[in-house]
C-alpha cells in the first residue's frame, strides 16, 4: 500500500515449528517472497513460530510484543523490523464476499 511507496527492506523469516526459512523483499510497495535459505545481506532475520507470525500479521498481536517475546529471536536492525512490520494493515473482519 502507500506507506510501502519507497521503501525497500528484506527480512528473513525462519519457521522453527515447520523447519522452513522465507526471505520477504519489499521493493517498489510491493512485498515478495521466496521459500529459501536465509540471505545473508537482509536488513533483518526472525526465528518464530508459523502460528505466533500468523497473530501478528492478523493484528492479534503488536510488533512490540514480538520484538519483546521470549518466544522469537532475531538479529540484524530492530528498526527495519519494526518498520517492515508496521507496514502491514489489521484485516478488517466483516467485508462483502459479493457486492450487489
């Protein structure tokens, strides 16, 4: 959307629960993403569980509370983490499947 217009991050994000590693590329408001091994030049790389991603992408959890979880590790910029996970928007839970 428009507070990605401009920025450009990659995040590694590491499933410890499914053993799977993604890296996420944000370029040009637009987020990609690849199952591979971690890149080793990415603004930032978390370890978590798929469940406790799931929570925070949905908004039922903040980015504070994962950054401050015992339940995740990560390395690189906190700042570019936080940035990158500021981006996304809390779905809205009642939308219309079909509009007349």
């Amino acid at each position: 959307g428009p507070k990605a217009d401009g920025k450009e991050i990659t995040i590694n994000v590491i499933f410890t629960d499914l053993n799977q590693s993604y890296v996420l590329n944000l370029e040009n408001a637009v987020l990609h993403h690849r199952q591979t091994v971690p890149d080793p030049k990415a603004n930032a790389t978390v370890k978590l569980t798929h469940d406790l991603y799931l929570n925070l992408v949905v908004g039922e959890i903040g980015i504070m509370d994962l950054i401050t979880s015992d339940d995740i590790e990560y390395s690189g910029s906190k700042l570019d983490l936080i940035r990158f996970f500021a981006l996304f928007d809390k779905p809205k839970p009642k939308f219309n499947i079909v509009t007349p």
